[in-house]
C-alpha cells in the first residue's frame, strides 16, 4: 500500500467518524465549513500588514476602477 492509499484511507476513517452521517448525510459538514469562512473573514478584516489589510485595499482598487470608469465616461460625452 502506497502513501497515498494509506492518507485515502485515514481520511476515509476520519470522515466516516464525523458525527450525523446517517440524519444529514454530506450536509453534516456545513457546520465546519461555516466556522472556516468565518475565521477566513474575520483574519481579512483584522490581519494587517502594515499598515494594510485587504478591506483598505479592495476599497482603494474600488474607488481606483470607479474614478476611470467616471473619467471615461466624462472624455467618451
């Protein structure tokens, strides 16, 4: 048995141990995917780097776009 079937395996055992299988079925994962995007939101709002995070920086390219687009609509009139 390669490396690769043993991980597939433990993986298998892991999941089928994981709680609600027969009453929910794959929905039973939900919960955990849900408190990963919370933690995935919640580390884009307060990580910085620097003085950065990625709301400052989606809001200046927003704010970058909108400027072009209103400046091209002002030379295209």
């Amino acid at each position: 048995m390669d490396l690769l079937q043993l991980q597939s395996s433990q993986l298998k055992k892991l999941l089928d141990k994981w709680p609600g299988k027969r009453l929910f079925g794959i929905y039973r994962f939900l919960p955990a995917f849900f408190i990963l995007g919370a933690a995935l939101e919640f580390s884009m709002i307060n990580w910085h780097v620097g003085e950065v995070n990625f709301y400052r920086t989606f809001k200046r390219r927003q704010a970058h776009e909108a400027a072009v687009k209103e400046l091209k609509e002002e030379i295209a009139a």
